[in-house]
C-alpha cells in the first residue's frame, strides 16, 4: 500500500482566528476517516504555533514550523528556536523552502547547520529542492538538484532515514503551473535513484507545485511521489480535505 504525507505550508498567511476556523474545520472533515495510509501536517505560522497545538492535541493533525534558527538560544533578535518549536508542539520544520533560498539568500552552508541542529533537536526536517524556470530550460535541472542534495552528505544513514525530502519545481510554486506527470515522475525516480545510490536511503519525497484537488490524483499516483506540500489549496479545508480523501483512495 502506498503510504502518503500530506503537508500544508501555510506561508506568511491566517491570524489566529483564521487559523482556528480552518483547523477545526479540518479536523471536522477528517472525522470518521481511515488514515491508515496518510499523515498529515499542517505548518502555520510562528504566532499561530501555540493555538495550533492547543488545537491539534487530540486530532490526527502533526505541526510544523516553516523555518527555525539553527542555535537553541542565545542573541538573535527576531530568530527562532528549534527548541522553541518543540515546545510549541512542533514535530516537523520544513527548511530550504525556495523562497527563503530567493528572499533570504538561504545556502547549502546555512542549511546544513539547521538540518543538523534538527536532527539533534528530533524535528524533521522538511528539505525542499527544486529548480528555476530558467535552469529547466538550460538543461541543469538535474545538476543544481544534485548540488542541493549535496549537504546531505555531511549526515549519517541514520539521520537521513529521518528526513524528507520536497520536490519543489519553483516555476510550479504558486503560479497554477504544474510540472506535468512524465517530469514528476523523472524527477522523483531520479532523486529516490540518487538518495539510493548515495546514501543507502529510500526516504520519503514529496511534490510541491501548484498541488491541488483538481490534479492531486494524477500527481499522488505517480510512482516516487509519496505526498504534496501544498501552500495555496493548504489555505482551504474543503481543498485541503479533498486533497487528503485523495490520497487515501491510492491504495
Ligand atoms: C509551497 O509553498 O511549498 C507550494 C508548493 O505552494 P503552492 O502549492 O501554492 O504552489
């Protein structure tokens, strides 16, 4: 049976009422459903984290933060702390988002440091990746993925086993583009391939892209797809509940 983790990255969006009409009305939705094959996880924002917990507690739903510091504390006004996380609940934290790559100029060298300080600090690690229109049409799709991957290799087989990877095509993200089946599933079986080869790991890789109701079916059943990082249809439960029946009638 394939197994599925379907992730929502909220962004920079919801303030806290918001956050509690679409959680409730997410946990509303899953009510009574077989989550055999699917995890889901949700990633609001900082200042939505501690009612999202209160408000996860006894619900299928995991937390995660869209992005953390690499230090436990210490002065760095404005960061936070992995730490900080699991104290508000926090099981996941997706890291090398491209658009903290674009806006924040985030490197391999930084999130090498704030991978390995969530491994140590037991967050998962939500590692994005992906490419740039501009790459795709050069032909070097393969080589900045491969560059990105690259840091993995500074961690050890344990550590990696951990981890999950998101397949991030960045002319996807946002657009209603989506990367069509055949470069999903060239990309995914490429990466599943490398991580294999590399690092003795079959881990799970998600698409993120656009993902929605509309296409989720064609996209979860691709072979080396096991999961979505959805941002927009994240925002809407209905969307975000459908996205989820999906993935559970892919069996
Ligand atoms: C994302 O933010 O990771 C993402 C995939 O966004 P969207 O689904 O809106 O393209």
């Amino acid at each position: 049976m394939k197994s599925f983790l379907i992730a929502g990255n909220w962004k920079m969006n919801m303030l806290r009422e918001a956050t509690r009409n679409l959680i409730d009305g997410i946990n509303t939705g899953l009510e009574g459903l077989n989550l055999d094959n699917v995890q889901i996880l949700i990633c609001p924002t900082f200042t939505s984290l501690g009612l999202a917990q209160k408000l996860t507690n006894n619900s299928p739903l995991s937390l995660g933060a869209q992005n953390m510091h690499f230090e436990e504390k210490g002065a760095y006004t404005g960061e936070i702390s992995p730490k900080m996380l699991i104290d508000s609940g926090c099981e996941y934290v997706i890291l090398g988002h491209s658009e903290r790559r674009q806006y924040f100029g985030e490197d391999n060298e930084l999130l090498t440091k704030k991978i390995a300080s969530a491994f140590v600090n037991n967050l998962i690690p939500v590692f994005c990746i992906g490419e740039t229109l501009q790459e795709r049409e050069n032909n070097v799709t393969f080589k900045v993925l491969e560059y990105q991957l690259s840091l993995l290799s500074d961690f050890t087989t344990d550590e990696l086993k951990t981890l999950v990877i998101a397949y991030e095509p960045i002319w996807a993200i946002g657009t209603g583009l989506t990367a069509s089946e055949e470069q999903i599933y060239e990309v995914h079986s490429w990466i599943a391939n490398y991580l294999q080869n590399k690092f003795g790991v079959t881990i799970k890789i998600l698409y993120g892209g656009s993902l929605n109701e509309k296409n989720a079916k064609e996209i979860l059943s691709t072979e080396f797809v096991s999961g979505g990082l959805i941002g927009g249809a994240s925002l809407d439960a209905e969307k975000f509940l459908s996205i989820i029946q999906t993935a559970i009638s892919i069996k």
